[in-house]
C-alpha cells in the first residue's frame, strides 16, 4: 500500500537534509546510516556503493525507516516508512553525481570503478512526523 505524500511533506522532503535510514541486521538488530537523498515523482531515490552493507540488505520489497530532521529545527522532522520498488547499478554514478551536485554544489569526488553506485527506488507505505502537525 501507497501513503500519499502530503503537500507539507512533498515540500519538506524537497529541502536538502541527510536522511537517515534504517535497516535490519540479519540478527534483528537495525543499522542506522545518515545518507542523501533525492525526492523524485513521489518515491525516495537513495545511492549505495555496492559494498555498503546497508545497501545490499534492499532488495525489491525490503522494508526500511527513513527519519529526516530539519537541521536547523529538530522538532521539525518526518518518519518515511517505505518499500524497495527498485534497484540498479544503471545510472548509478550519474545519480551519485547529482546528489552531490545538490549537496555539496559539485561533482562526487571519490567514484570507484571496483565498488559502483546503485540506486535505489523507495515507495512510502506510511508517512508519520511533526511537519503536518506543526502546519495545521
């Protein structure tokens, strides 16, 4: 199931923060990881090298948190519950390369032809947080 992303939402997740993403070990404990992102026709595109843990836990329907914080309001946050709809290595240092552009204002500096990008498609299930809250 889809949870539409609210316009207060879609407006917030637009800003650039990190994000930080959680995943759950094979032992049932859960991995916190701070990473970019960009939000794209309603879905979250994520990049991982291919040797991050993380990243190889998110196959096609694997759960996964996103927590975003405004950096300069931590009381202004989103909680993402969402699924992989998608992952591929096509594009992947292009994407990587405009998450950087978008963060940093320049291109990714460190490309790894023994260790390339994916990216990876996550659909919200379920949007919690304050940034509905606080705009009412």
């Amino acid at each position: 199931m889809t949870a539409p992303l609210s316009a207060n939402a879609l407006a917030f997740l637009d800003e650039v923060m990190p994000v930080f993403i959680g995943t759950t070990r094979s032992d049932g404990t859960v991995q916190m990881n701070p990473i970019w992102y960009e939000l794209r026709d309603d879905e979250v595109w994520l990049n991982a090298a291919t040797s991050r843990a993380w990243g190889k836990r998110l196959e096609a329907g694997a759960p996964l948190t996103l927590l975003f914080v405004d950096p300069a309001d931590q009381w202004r946050w989103a909680q993402v519950q969402g699924e992989v709809i998608a992952k591929s290595a096509e594009e992947g240092e292009e994407h990587i390369d405009r998450l950087s552009r978008r963060y940093l204002g320049r291109d990714y500096a460190f490309h790894d032809a023994n260790d390339p990008r994916l990216v990876i498609r996550v659909r919200p299930t379920r949007v919690t947080g304050s940034i509905d809250e606080r705009a009412a």
